[in-house]
C-alpha cells in the first residue's frame, strides 16, 4: 500500500460510529466544527507536544508520536506513548535497557457505548508493534470529563473489530461511493455534520410549509378571478 492510500486513524472511529460521517470528512473533505469537536481538540493539543519528553525513575513519556500500519493502510499520531523498562520491551536509542510502550489516547467527556474509542487505541498499538516489532498487551483512554484512565486490554476480538474497521473504511473510499444516510438517530443531534449529511431534514417541514401555503394562495386566487 502506497502512502497517498493511508487513511487516518481517526477514520476507524468515524466509520464505526457512522460510515457515511467517515465518506463526508475523509472522501468529501466535509468539516464543520462544534462545541463538542472544539473541546476535543483543544484537548488534543495541548497533549500533542512533539518535542516534550519526561523522565520518571523507569518512566519515559512522549507524545504526539507519529505512527503507521502498512497492513491496516492507516496512519497518524499516539497523544502519548510511555515507555517502562520491561525485560519484553525493546532498545532506545540513547537509552539504557529495554523499554515496553503503552499508548495512551485522550477524549474529551467520559467513557461512552461501543467500542468506538477503542478500536482506535487498539489501532495506534498495532501501529507501534508493526513498527517497532514488539507486541503490546494495553493503553489507556483518559476522560477529560472524570479525569482518569480507563484500561484497554487487546485482545482477539477489538484487534478484529479494528481489521474490520479499516477494511470497511477502504471499501468506501475505494468505491467512491457516499453511503446513504440513515434515519437521524440520537447520535446524530450532537454530530457537526447533520446539516451536511441530511440537508433534507429541516427542508422537509420547510417543503410541507410552502406547498400548504401555496395551495390556500392558489385557492385564493382562483377565487378572486372568479
């Protein structure tokens, strides 16, 4: 897969919670942001500092850590990754020992239905295993909304969900083709995109507006050249 075929992987939470969200933002280049987006990215950016790094006794952290899966065709960056020494971790470079890294992605709010979240997490893992050869049982999701860490392990079943995640992402974006919208759920009043995704839906009252109007002018009328 070549790198212009990558796709984002924050794309893998787009096309499980709505894949014709995932067509507009990632095939249509459609994004409008609300209060909620604003919020989770302010939150990103303040995590996404390349060149911060701390050390901790046997704690190494960074963040904004690029990453990539040739075998998911995915791409994008780790909030943070910590690194601790563990005899199953790997060499760094200016560094002594081994070191295991755990990635550590951010969200706004508090821990939501679905598996939305951590399939993106579990994707920035097999990111990291891909390129650094080293297998990863764990992260963490921090809330920003309850301000604590949530424990992710990887196993078969989310590392499955991810391989299907990113193969449905391909498939729309290999077709070309926009999904149809859906009827609008709850999910769907907290979306940026509604307006973009279901223009119809305010038009359709709007629609009924006009042709009722129209129809008592046009009785009207014919009643006045009578």
């Amino acid at each position: 897969m070549n790198d212009d075929e990558l796709i984002q992987l924050s794309g893998l939470q787009h096309v499980m919670f709505c894949p014709r969200q995932f067509a507009l933002i990632h095939m249509e280049q459609v994004w409008h942001e609300n209060r909620l987006t604003a919020q989770g990215r302010v939150l990103h950016d303040n995590a996404h500092d390349p060149f911060f790094t701390e050390k901790r006794k046997d704690l190494l952290i960074t963040r904004a850590v690029p990453v990539v899966s040739y075998t998911l065709g995915v791409s994008g960056e780790c909030d943070v990754v910590e690194w601790r020494n563990s005899d199953s971790g790997i060499s760094i470079d200016g560094r002594t020992g081994l070191w295991q890294p755990t990635p550590i992605e951010y969200k706004r709010g508090k821990p939501k239905k679905g598996t939305f979240d951590e399939v993106q997490l579990c994707a920035q893992a097999i990111c990291l295993e891909e390129m650094l050869g080293v297998h990863i049982v764990k992260g963490f999701l921090y809330y920003e909304e309850i301000r604590s860490r949530t424990e992710v392990f990887f196993d078969g079943v989310l590392r499955g969900k991810v391989t299907e995640a990113a193969e449905a992402a391909h498939r729309i974006l290999e077709s070309g083709i926009l999904p149809a919208p859906d009827r609008p759920k709850t999910q769907c009043r907290n979306c940026s995109l509604i307006d973009e995704c279901m223009p119809t839906a305010k038009a359709k009252k709007s629609a009924k507006e006009y042709i009722r109007t129209r129809t008592k002018e046009m009785i009207y009328e014919d009643g006045m050249s009578n």
